[in-house]
C-alpha cells in the first residue's frame, strides 16, 4: 500500500475509533441522565404524597408554612407573592426536634401582565436544589414552562424548556438556582425571629 492510502486508512481508522468513544460516552451520560431524573421523580411524586397528607384537617402537627406579601415594582405595578414552604422535622439522637429542612417551596406571584408560578424540590440528604419548575403565563397570551433537574453536587443533569413567548423567559438555570437559595435563606430568617 503507498504512503498516502496508509495516512488516509489511519485517520479514518482513528476518526471511526474517536466517533465510538463519543457514542459510548454520550450512552453513559444518557443512562445517568435517565437514572438522575428518575430518582428526583420518585422524590416529587414522595413529596406531593407528604404534603397532601399534610394538608388534610385532621393532620395535628402541620410541618409547612405559608407567607404572603406584597410590593410595587415600578413599570410592573403591585406584586403579590404566596409562598409556601414545606418542610421536614430534624432530630438529634435522642429524637429531640432541633429545627427544620425545607423539601419543597412553591412560590406563586405576578409581575405586571405575567402570573408565575415556582416549585423547587430540595435533596433532604444534602439539602440541594434537586428540581426547579416554572410555568409563566404572559401578556400576549403565550405559556412558558421550564423544569431544570440537579444532581447531587448541584450540577444540572437535565433540563426541559418550552418558551413560546418572544419575551423569552427570566428563568434559566442559575436564577432557579438563586430563587432557591434566596428561599430557603428566607425561611431559615423567618425561623430565626
């Protein structure tokens, strides 16, 4: 074989060896993607299961909180924001109540023409954004709906984003993140006081 049919038969050979690596790591990525979101479903699905037993009359020792407020934006006008805030009983050793873990913040609100509304799943074992939601109804009549899956170490694993609206959406990955964490800060100062 001449020098130049050997040369192209190698980097063919190494592009063909290059393209399977990537296809076998792409499949793996996959798998964990599926796994991850799997797992932060089972976490919802658990979640809405507790707080709908907690939201029941009968229920004595209720475990959420809710706060409502409102302010005037300029160009936007009153906005009222209604939090919810559900949370889990922490415990030492000796099962003595020593404070709470937020699981699950919904946050609905308006913001001139828009309505809004928020969820974000917490990890109870690391206490990480697990899963953030939105869903913005807007002024021209169009719908936007965001969901951004986390992994563990707080990276983004997944996310799924439908925005019909030339406004575009204020809600990517790091401002749920922010929203999130500004959250459960705000519950951590309600519990202070």
């Amino acid at each position: 074989m001449n020098e130049p049919k050997l040369m192209c038969v190698k980097r063919i050979t190494i592009y063909g060896i290059l393209l399977l690596m990537a296809l076998t790591m792409q499949a793996q990525t996959s798998a964990k993607v599926k796994e991850r979101v799997g797992e932060i479903r089972k976490l919802y699905a658990d979640a809405k299961e507790n707080m709908a037993y907690n939201d029941q009359d009968e229920y004595p020792a209720k475990t959420n909180m809710e706060v409502t407020y409102y302010y005037m934006a300029p160009g936007a006008g009153p906005i009222k924001h209604n939090i919810m805030y559900y949370v889990s009983d922490e415990e030492d050793d000796v099962g003595m109540l020593t404070g709470f873990k937020t699981y699950f913040v919904s946050d609905s609100y308006n913001s001139g023409a828009r309505k809004i509304y928020e969820e974000y799943l917490f990890d109870l074992e690391t206490g990480k954004l697990a899963f953030a939601y939105a869903y913005e109804e807007n002024g021209d009549d169009t719908k936007n709906e965001l969901r951004y899956y986390f992994y563990k170490n707080g990276k983004l694993a997944h996310k799924d984003v439908k925005v019909n609206s030339e406004w575009g959406t204020y809600f990517d990955e790091n401002q749920a993140k922010d929203r999130a964490a500004n959250l459960q800060k705000g519950f951590g100062l309600i519990m202070e006081y």
